[in-house]
C-alpha cells in the first residue's frame, strides 16, 4: 500500500503544479518525494519552492512514528526522542542532505510529513516543532476528489481518484 500512497500524494502535488522525483535513493537511505514549483523570476532568480516528503499512512497503526512498535507503555520524552531520531534519519541525515543538494544545490528545502492514522497525535506536533508541515492523508485525498485539474498521467493513483470520482458521481 505504501507505494500506491506515495503515487497518489505524488499525483495531489503534480495536480498543483509540482514536478515531482520519487523515490530517491542513496545508500540504504531514501526520500519518498521530492516536489519542485516554479514561482517565477525576482530580481534576476529563480524563485521556487522545494518540499521533502515523508509518507507515512496507516489506517491501524500498531506502532509509533518514532519507532517503539513493541512499547506497551511510552513517556512523553520517548515518544519526543523517537520524533527527533525520525526526523534526523528522514530529512537531516548526511547522506540525505547530499542527495537532495545534488537536486538542488543549498535549496531552502521545505519538509513535510503525510500521515493516515497515527497511534499518538503528540507525535505530529513534536514533528511542528521541528519545522515539519503535518498533511493528512484525508486532506489529500479530499483535495484531489475537489480538484478537477488531475494531472493527465495514467498512473494508477488518477486512475482510482477518476474510479472514485465516477462511483460519488450523481447520475
């Protein structure tokens, strides 16, 4: 299921006008979505938007983000450690940084983080607090069933949203 969900955030960001790179990888580590938008010239630059997304999507979580799926018990400050261990591995690792600077060189990446269900909700606001954006799965899906500019690829994810598209349609 979690290549289909990266195929369908991948397919809500091309909808708004993102280019998008899936699945990069270096060594062992790997970034789920690069996205890039074009905003324009200012002053001679190009003024563009970065994102770094993390996709996570669980309708039954069993564990935490940060790790600890065994934990019958966990303290506020664990569950805080397993977010910053999580963020450092996914989006501040060396290596990770290398492979997006080899995208981009010295780009203000911008992070985000989408997520079904989760087991403790205080997770998604110690991500806040490291600078992470918290997008729920549901929003995406919401926004690419409202949005009529589906991009024109034949990915499975447009071809499910025009299925789930025909099925809400009022005939």
């Amino acid at each position: 299921m979690a290549l289909l969900d990266e195929q369908i955030v991948e397919e809500w960001l091309n909808s708004n006008g993102y280019f998008t790179i899936r699945g990069l990888k270096h060594g062992v580590r790997e970034i789920d979505l690069l996205a890039l938008k074009i905003n324009g010239e200012k002053f001679g630059s190009l003024q563009a938007e970065f994102l770094h997304l993390e996709i996570q999507v669980s309708f039954n979580p069993i564990g935490y983000i940060g790790g600890n799926a065994n934990a019958a018990h966990i303290t506020d400050d664990e569950v805080k450690e397993g977010i910053k261990e999580y963020f450092d591995k996914k989006f501040n690792h060396p290596q990770i940084i290398d492979r997006r600077n080899r995208i981009y060189l010295n780009a203000d990446w911008q992070y985000v983080f989408v997520h079904g269900v989760v087991r403790e909700p205080k997770e998604l606001e110690y991500l806040k607090e490291l600078g992470v954006r918290v997008v729920s799965y549901k929003d995406v899906l919401n926004d690419l069933l409202a949005n009529n500019n589906l991009s024109r690829t034949s990915s499975v994810a447009s071809d499910i949203l025009r299925i789930v598209r025909y099925m809400n349609r009022a005939d």
